[in-house]
C-alpha cells in the first residue's frame, strides 16, 4: 500500500521525521522514557488521558516538547485506559467525534500554556488500525479534528481510510511508516496478537528504518517488497530500551545522508 505525501520535500537527500509515543503514563506509574526520547525525535505524539496520561503528565511533556523544538501532536486513542487503547471498541460516530475533539482540546491548553500548539493529530492503537479500513470511523476521527483544529494534518498509515477521509475534508496528509512492526504484502501493519508482529532484534529495526527513509520499502512478513511512501517514521517509546534505539536510528539516518526534520 502506497500513497503519496502531500508537499513532499523536494530536496536531493531524503527528509524524514522522527515520531514517538510519549506521555504514556498516569499517576505514579510512568511507561515512556519522554525526556530521553524528547532529545532524538522531531514530534512528539502526547497522550490526551483515553489510553494513557493524565494533566500532570501531559502538561510536563508539552513543556518539554516546547524546550526543545519539537512538534507536540495528540495522539486520541478510544477510552480504554485499562487496556491501553489497543482493545477493539465500537463507539457511535457522533460520540467518538466528540471525544477527539475534547482530547485535541485538553492537550492544546498545556501546548499553549508552554508557549506552543498542538500541530497535528494521530490515532493511537486500535483507533488507529480500525481507521486504516472503517470508513465510518475514519470520518468521525476527521469530523472531531475539524471541530478541534480546523486544518490540523493527519499523520497515519499511508492508503488508509483516515487519510482519505482527511482528504475528502480538506486537511492535509503525512505518511508514516514503522521501523519495528511487521508488514503484510497489502502494506499493513500485522496485528500485535499476531507472532513477530513487533520487531525487536535492533539491527534489524535500523535496517528497516534505513530502507524505509532511502528507499521507501519494506520487506513483507512473506518475504515480498512493499512500497512505501512515508514522511515520518514512528519509534515506539514503549518498548524495552526504546531511547537508545532511537538514539541509534537517528544516528544512522543521519550517517547515511538523511535529513531529520519535522513535517510541520
């Protein structure tokens, strides 16, 4: 599954932003190493307190994002807190709207409170996959973004439902694309309950991101080459030692000619 990136840079060396889930923690407990990883990513994707985050923690890692020039976006998952927003849920259209709305809302007050602004919007989780195919879902994601933001662009799975929704809504596009997940021939994620689904050997992760950024392809779990077209390339902060490995990726981009830099 390709798609082309609205405004690609057009510049000889390949241009590629560095996003990563932060703030996804509540209370005491804290899951994200946010400031190790606020020092290698170009955007930040905030949790808005549905899967993970609270007040605190959200208004400390705008804070953060904002010290160190780095995008904030909100990251809007459905309200499943107990299972991390990975659980399928089915939420009426007009209601899911709302909640995306009242996310983006909560998060652009700690943004503006630090002196910045939330600069796009990405699902999290089963959100997330359920707007790569659900029309429905996918417009009511998009119709809560406008209520919220207007023209805030849309960072998701290239080809999705979301992103032509977005289109459909005027709102622009930003391809990403996952370094350490699996990847079906049709260019989509392998669900997580799926075996290998998430990549953990290192080399293999930077591999990946190398392929991804310069020659915008993966190899598919069936061995085939999958084309992709993406501007930004997701580090998950959730994973054992995901600031060193994203240490790593970054270096290595960089090694190899590419520009880091953030699609807004």
């Amino acid at each position: 599954m390709s798609d082309a990136v609205d405004s690609p840079d057009c510049a000889d060396a390949p241009v590629i932003d560095l996003n990563a889930d932060l703030g996804e923690g509540f209370g005491r407990w804290q899951l994200t190493d946010d400031e190790a990883l606020l020092s290698v990513v170009t955007s930040a994707n905030v949790a808005c307190g549905f899967h993970a985050g609270d007040p605190a923690t959200m208004r400390r890692v705008c804070a953060l994002a904002a010290e160190r020039g780095v995008v904030i976006g909100a990251q809007v998952s459905y309200r499943d807190l107990a299972g991390f927003g990975r659980r399928a849920m089915d939420v009426p259209p007009d209601e899911l709207a709302d909640e995306i709305t009242y996310q983006i809302g909560a998060l652009d007050v700690f943004a503006r409170a630090a002196g910045a602004r939330v600069g796009y919007v990405k699902p999290h989780g089963a959100l997330y996959n359920r707007c790569v195919h659900d029309a429905e879902q996918a417009g009511a994601v998009i119709a809560g973004i406008r209520t919220a933001g207007g023209g805030l662009p849309v960072l998701g799975l290239p080809g999705s439902r979301l992103h032509e929704a977005a289109r459909q809504a005027g709102l622009p596009v930003v391809g990403e694309a996952f370094a350490d997940r699996a990847y079906t021939a049709a260019g989509t994620l392998v669900p997580r309950r799926e075996p290998g689904a998430v990549v953990h050997d290192p080399d293999e992760v930077v591999k990946r991101a190398l392929g991804m950024a310069r020659d915008h392809a993966v190899t598919a779990v069936d061995g085939r080459r999958v084309e992709i077209t993406a501007r930004s390339l997701c580090l998950h902060g959730d994973t054992p030692g995901a600031a060193g490995l994203a240490r790593r990726v970054r270096s290595e981009l960089t090694a190899a000619g590419v520009r880091i830099r953030s699609f807004v």
